[in-house]
C-alpha cells in the first residue's frame, strides 16, 4: 500500500457536489492498494499514521501524533498512487489492485485507524470521481510505503 499522508486544518470530498466526507485538523489520506498488498500491510500502515508524530506541541515542536491531539482523518482511494512511470508517457496501473481486492483492504485500513483509537475516520466513495479540498497546514506532506515498513 501506498500513502500520501497530508496534515489539513480541513478537508472535505465531495461526489456530484455533494460533500461525502470530512475532517477538521488531522490528516488527509491519500491510499493506494497494490496488488500484492494483505490485512497485515493495512494494519502496519494504520497504526504507523496514527502514531507519527507531527503535529507541534506547546513548544512548536513536531511532537504530537494524530492520537495525542484526537485528529480525524479523511480516506480517500487513489490507485493512481500505484502508477508506474517507468516507461514511455502513459502510466501503467497494472500494479493496482482490481476493485475486488482493493475495496476490503480500503475499508480494513479505515477499521484498522479506528481501532487505532483515530477520533473520527471519514471516507471517500470508492471508484467514484472525487472532489478533494484541504487546507494543508505546514505544508506537512509524508509518503509512505508498506512495503518500505516490512523491512
């Protein structure tokens, strides 16, 4: 799994210009799910986001993780995170999952930053065109890749 992690004072996605989801201060999560991607991967992830610690403290020190500070999140699927751009000028997305196995690890994910203790876990509509706004407060933009954390 891929993510773009974004520390927002707001975010919101909006689906035929109705808002579907939100967020006030936390992160915005851009998620990607490949093809040999598993539950384990997802909760790895999860409990990694939830405890980084970037948001600033009474000190303004980068010191305070998205539990510390009861931050929502806003999960938005992206399987273009998973676009290899190797070759030529056409992405291949031949690394993404197909729907079928991306959808339940999405929603394993989300599960898995509740149980994390993540206040609020807000959601996109998976497979739909969204609209993504957010304030991104910093800018604090951070990628990781579960792949990169099994090691």
């Amino acid at each position: 799994m891929k993510a773009v992690i974004q520390r927002v004072s707001r975010a919101t996605v909006s689906v035929d210009g109705n808002i579907i989801g939100k967020t006030d201060t936390g992160f915005l999560i851009l998620l990607g799910v490949e093809k040999a991607d598993d539950e384990v991967e997802a909760r790895v992830l999860a409990l990694k986001i939830a405890s980084l610690r970037v948001f600033c403290d009474e000190n303004d020190k980068m010191n305070l993780s998205l539990q510390d500070i009861g931050g929502g999140v806003l999960v938005i699927s992206n399987f273009t995170l998973c676009a290899d751009c190797r070759k030529g000028r056409r992405p291949s997305f031949d690394n993404a999952a197909r729907p079928d196995t991306a959808l339940p690890l999405y929603e394993y994910f989300c599960k898995c930053m509740r149980e994390a203790g993540v206040s609020s876990v807000e959601q996109g509509e998976f497979g739909a065109d969204m609209k993504v706004d957010l304030i991104n407060d910093g800018p604090v933009t951070l990628i990781i890749d579960s792949k990169e954390l099994s090691r």
